[in-house]
C-alpha cells in the first residue's frame, strides 16, 4: 500500500503481484539432458537398492517355500533318483536294504578290511522315498529310528541316492562316537577306505568341497561298480567333471 501510494497511483503497481510474475519460460536443451540423467541415474540406483534389499532378506534354498530345481535338475544340491524294483534288494539285517551288487562289492570289502584290522560299520542303505520324506521333514519313524535322529540328511525325498538301494553309510566299529559326523573322517575306518574303497567301486559322494554344495559327508559312500549303478550317476559324474573337480 505505501508503495502505491508513494508512486501516486502509477498502473504498473495496480496489477496484482500474482500476474506481474513472469510466466514459466521453456526449459533449455541443457537443463532437460540433466533432468534426463538426473532420472536416469535415479531408476539406476532404484533397482539396484530393490535388489540388494531383496537379495538380503530372501535367502534361496527355503526348505518349504517355492524351491524350484535348478536347470539341471538339482534341488538343494542333489540329483534326482528313482527307486530301486524291490527284487534288486536284499536284507542285510532286519530293516536294513541295499542293492544286491552293492551288498556283494560291501561284503568283500568288509573282509579285507577286517584283514587290515579295521571294522566297517554299516549304519544305513536303501531308503524309500516316503521315508526319506518322513526323515526330510522331520516326522519321527518307528523304524530305523536312530539312524534318523542322527543321520543329517539333506537329500529332499526323490533326490536320495539311498533310494537307489547303491549307497551306504558307513561307520567305524571302535569310534561310534563318530557316527554320521563329521569326525568319522579322524577315524582308522575312513582312512582305510579312502585308500581302499575305490578298489570295491565305492565312491565318496560328497567330498570337502564337491561341486554340487552339498555338505561333506564322509561315511557316504555311492557303489559304481556296475554298468547300471554307472548309468544312475553319471549326472553326477559328468557335473563333477565338467566343474573341473576331482577324480
Ligand atoms: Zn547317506
């Protein structure tokens, strides 16, 4: 007011403030490759920071959530098996299965190894694929019970090789103590089967640091000594192989 007053009623001050603002003036070519970049350079780290943040939180491998196998065919690690016909089995004791070939290599590398002073145990071999879902899921079974309190079993049912009737745990008669442990690689049993046991065709399926992640089992061992047990685990094999890794 004292403005308007001092310029005696001057036209210019008459108009309202509001419509004497200059109007929006085009941005330049420059300030809109910088908007440009500005936007871009935000979306960029947008789907970066979503990422990490997903990837953090959601860890792969959530046993009961959406786990897919992988393009090769492995879940959590492990190949797929079929079961074994029931007429390829025999009793070694009761409840206690395996494959009649690998029952014949494991009873004559028994006995070598009893020449040598050692003492095989064998702790399990076939196992169904409905009690390894029992096992994997963590039911309680009236049989074989102690085996699947301890055993640490990682294999999903359908991706045991126990249910091809060809592998085997094995423990050590003097160091019970180490069965289905990890210290069972301390043990006279373990040492004389890493020198022997490829002699009876008995393979270790899960070394320190085998390709397929699974974690290192040394009493498990996979027979290989036939044309057909070769043909089961050649996915693995060939994984092996192509990985670079032993053997
Ligand atoms: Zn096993």
């Amino acid at each position: 007011m004292a403005r308007a007053q001092s310029s005696g009623g001057n036209r210019v001050d008459d108009i309202p403030l509001a419509r004497r603002a200059s109007p929006l003036r085009k941005p330049s070519r420059r300030e809109l490759k910088l908007i440009a970049l500005f936007s871009l350079l935000l979306a960029i780290f947008l789907v970066v920071f979503s990422f990490t943040v997903f990837s953090k939180f959601v860890k792969p491998g959530f046993v009961g959530g959406n786990v897919a196998p992988s393009a090769d065919g492995r879940l959590l690690g492990h190949f797929p098996y079929q079961e074994v016909s029931k007429d390829s089995l025999i009793a070694v004791y009761p409840g206690l299965e395996i494959h009649r070939d690998t029952y014949e290599a494991l009873r004559a590398m028994r006995s070598a190894a009893v020449s040598d002073g050692v003492n095989l145990v064998l702790l399990s071999g076939y196992r169904s694929i409905d009690l390894q879902k029992q096992i994997f899921y963590g039911r309680k079974s009236a049989r074989n019970q102690i085996a699947i309190e301890r055993a640490k079993v990682s294999a999903p049912p359908g991706y045991s090789e126990h249910s091809t009737g060809y592998a085997i745990d094995l423990g050590d008669a003097t160091r019970r103590d180490t069965d289905l442990e990890v210290e069972f690689e301390t043990t006279r049993a373990f040492r004389w089967l890493k020198e022997n046991a490829a002699r009876y065709h008995f393979v270790l399926s899960f070394p320190k640091g085998n390709p397929q992640k699974v974690s290192y089992e040394p009493w498990h061992w996979r027979f290989e000594g036939t044309v057909e047990a070769l043909r089961l685990f050649e996915t693995a094999n060939e994984f092996r192989r192509a990985q670079g890794s032993f053997r």
